[in-house]
C-alpha cells in the first residue's frame, strides 16, 4: 500500500531525530529545543515571532524552550537595536558550538536520505507485485 508524502515525511523526520538523540542526550537538549538553535544557527539575530516559525514551534512553547536555553548559557536574548519593543536572539559562542556538532551530526544523517528513500520505493513495488 502506498504511503502518503505526509506519512513518509514524518517518518524521515523520525529517524532523524532517532539519530541525533545520543548527541541529544548528551547535550542535554529536546529536539524542540534543537529545531530553536538549528534556527538560529541558520539565521542569527531573529526576533522571537519569526523564530518561531523558522523553528516550526507555537509562540507560546517557544519562550518556554528559549528560557531553558538562555539559563544554560546557550542562546542570548537581547533587545533589538532599532526597535526597543523587540527581542532578537542567537546562539551563544558555546550554542555555537554546540549546534556545529549537532549540525554535522543532522547533515551526516541526512546524506543517508537517498538510502531510505531507495528503502521505501523497493519496500512499495515489492508490495505491488505481491498483489
């Protein structure tokens, strides 16, 4: 039976997330709490609104997740230069840090997509054919 692109999706987001969990765990980290400095990572200075969405995290977890991270030294959150209504966060120089490895470790696991992906095609037409 073939599987839907959602399905399939977040299947791949799974083994993903699988994989970087010993690196996770030793960090001490969430995988919410990844996406966040995976964001920032990417893209440094972000107010928090759009960080939320670049993380892909409600508004409302998102301070939650952003405070633990700030406690551990890891992200700061300063007011934006321009608009003191604002606050902007990044990584700190150990956050910085520690999303290097963490990012190595994602684009490593990564790489092996097309494995997975080559998995589930053969997985599907052996289906197909056993019909």
């Amino acid at each position: 039976m073939a599987s839907s692109l959602l399905l399939l999706l977040k299947r791949v987001e799974r083994e993903i997330e699988l994989g970087l969990q010993p690196l996770l765990d030793e960090f001490g980290l969430t995988i919410e709490q990844w996406r966040i400095m995976a964001a920032l990572h990417e893209e440094p200075g972000q107010p928090m609104s759009l960080l939320a969405e670049s993380a892909v995290l409600p508004a409302a977890s998102l301070t939650r997740h952003v405070d633990k991270l700030v406690e551990r030294g890891l992200v700061l959150r300063r007011v934006h230069p321009d608009d003191k209504r604002r606050i902007v966060t990044a990584l700190s120089p150990v956050g910085a840090t520690v999303a290097d490895r963490l990012g190595t470790a994602q684009h490593a696991l990564e790489a092996e997509l097309p494995d997975y992906f080559q998995m589930e095609i053969h997985e599907r037409s052996g289906s197909a054919t056993r019909r």
